[in-house]
C-alpha cells in the first residue's frame, strides 16, 4: 500500500507525543521518530495551526484539544465494532459483557452487551472507575510498566471489605494476572458482584480490556480457566479486527 510521506510524519510526530506522556521537547520528538529537525518545525507548524498540537510556556510541545473530537467519535465507533464481540460474550457466559479502556488514570467503560437473564449487572457506559478495585482495571494495568506510579497517584481508596488496598499486594495481583491471563474482581468494587477480564491487544499492546460480570452464585458456578480460555479467544478476534494494517 502507497503512503503519503507528510502524512506518515505527521502522524509520527503525533505519536510520538503519545509515546511520550502527551508532551516532549523537540530533541526527544527527533529521537523518537528519526526525522530531522527541520522537518519536524514544518509539521508541527501545520500541527499548530489546526489545533492538534500545542506548545506550552516552556517551549515544549503537546496534544492539542483538536484530537479530543477525534479520540471520542473513535472510541464510539470501538463501540459498534466491539458490540459483536460483546455479544459473543454474552452467549459464552449468559453474563452482561463489557469493554473498557483506560484513559489517563481512569477506567472507562466504552460498550456493553446486556445479560438477557432479569437479574442482571450493568456499568454504564461513560462510566470512570479507578483501576485497582476492577477486573478490567487489573487487565489494563497488568503490562504497564508505569502502573506502580498510576497507583501511587490514584491511591486505591477501599470499596468494599475485598478491596485490595496497598501497592505491593496490588503489583502482586498483577504478576498472577500476567502469568495467567485473565483477571478477576471478587468482590472488589461491588459487594455481591463478580467479574472476570481478559486484555484485548493490537498486535502486542493491551489497549483494552473486556469482561463479563454476574452475582456471585452464578460467576462461581462457571469453569473459570474455561471460561477465561473463550473470553481471550473472542478478544483475541476483535483486536485482530481493529489493529491497523501492518
């Protein structure tokens, strides 16, 4: 497939920026993307002037509002691609599926697929949660490699007598969700309310994460490793559909 070459660097410049936190210098931008100084001023003169890139007090550069519209009409329309899937779920388990993502510090819940049993878990969509105390939570952190530093800024405020409270035991439970994934919230965020969550990646990146969740009783009554097994071959699919073309 034939590319446009500003394009690509634009689009390099912007994530870059990304890959950095949301802001960096102009020497960590060149280090980051290969391209040469000047080429980098043209872009981001462009990049300026249409509102998907600032430059702050400091001279540094960072995402600009401009990307706010896009980044919401995108994570809708994950939404719709994701509803399938989420249904697929739902057949699997007969529990009400979710997806998530993390945004900033924050859970967010983007989409969901209802149970069709009349008693029924439901985390509205647009919903934000910090992460420690959910399943999802736990899958999008697992690999992060900054995770301790966004406990540490979020804290882990307890929800229920099940929350898991303290750092070390928080970076513990994400090894076992790293060694087996899936992860599970027993109890954690609601009393009386399971979940379990497999990540979704593009190509080897977890940029989402998705669930089912139920009342205890019934959660418990499902073979969990089978379970997991389904979840993460559905999840696996839905990253497929929606990585870029490589």
């Amino acid at each position: 497939m034939s590319t446009v070459q500003s394009v690509d660097r634009a689009l390099d410049v912007l994530e870059a920026l990304a890959d950095q936190g949301g802001e960096a210098g102009l020497s960590e931008i060149a280090a980051r993307t290969g391209l040469p100084y000047g080429t980098i001023h043209r872009l981001l003169r462009s990049l300026l002037a249409r509102g998907y890139v600032r430059q702050e007090s400091d001279r540094r550069y960072a995402l600009g509002s401009a990307l706010v519209r896009l980044g919401g009409a995108a994570e809708r329309m994950v939404g719709v691609w994701a509803q399938p899937y989420l249904e697929k779920m739902v057949a699997l388990s007969g529990e009400t599926a979710n997806l998530a993502v993390l945004e900033g510090d924050f859970v967010v819940y983007v989409a969901q697929a209802a149970s069709p049993r009349r008693l029924r878990m439901f985390a509205e969509v647009g919903r934000r949660v910090l992460p420690h105390s959910t399943a999802v939570g736990k899958v999008l952190l697992a690999e992060r490699a900054d995770a301790a530093a966004i406990l540490t800024r979020t804290g882990l405020p307890r929800r229920t007598e099940h929350t898991i409270t303290s750092i070390e035991a928080m970076l513990a439970e994400l090894d076992r969700v790293r060694g087996q994934g899936y992860a599970m919230d027993l109890g954690e965020e609601e009393l009386g309310v399971h979940c379990l969550a497999v990540p979704v990646r593009d190509g080897g990146k977890v940029i989402a994460g998705m669930s089912i969740s139920g009342p205890v009783d019934r959660i418990e009554a499902l073979d969990r490793d089978e379970l997991a097994q389904g979840m993460r071959a559905i999840a696996a699919d839905f990253g497929t559909d929606v990585a870029p073309p490589r």
